[in-house]
C-alpha cells in the first residue's frame, strides 16, 4: 500500500508523470498482478537489450481525491486539494 508521503509527493506532482507516480502504481494493492505484469513485461523488454519502452502513470485528479476522502480522512492536507 502506498504511504501517505508517497501519495502527497503524487499530489504534488500534478498526480502523473513522476517518480511518486510510479511508486504508488507499484505499491498498488493487486491481487491479480495486472499492474505488476506490465511493468515487469517492461522491464524485462527495457532489459533484453533489443528496446526501450517507457510508461507514464496518470492518476484520476477527482477519483483520487474522492477516494482518499473517504478512506484516508486522518490526512489532513487532502481537504486543500480540493480548495485548490
């Protein structure tokens, strides 16, 4: 599970397209490994020598918030984001 500096890291990067990002998409709770697959699926091609790919994670700006609302009200600086 993601921590919760993680998740404000993300937050503060405009919720895509960073470091935090990527953490947290791998951090992710995955039972069926959907996730982890596909970024083990790229890392074994980035590896193999023959190519590069890359990836971007994107998160949902108002599902995120919704979400951490709703399960993470201990963290305070959520109720900004929406202020913002």
């Amino acid at each position: 599970m993601a921590t919760e500096a993680s998740v404000k890291e993300l937050a503060d990067c405009g919720w895509c397209c960073c470091r935090a990002a990527d953490r947290v998409a791998r951090d992710h709770p995955d039972p069926r490994r959907e996730i982890a697959t596909v970024l083990d699926y790229i890392e074994t091609i980035n590896n193999s020598g023959h190519a590069k790919i890359g990836y971007e994670v994107s998160v949902d700006y108002s599902a995120a918030v919704q979400w951490l609302k709703q399960n993470r009200p201990e963290w305070s600086w959520i109720d900004e984001l929406e202020q913002a």
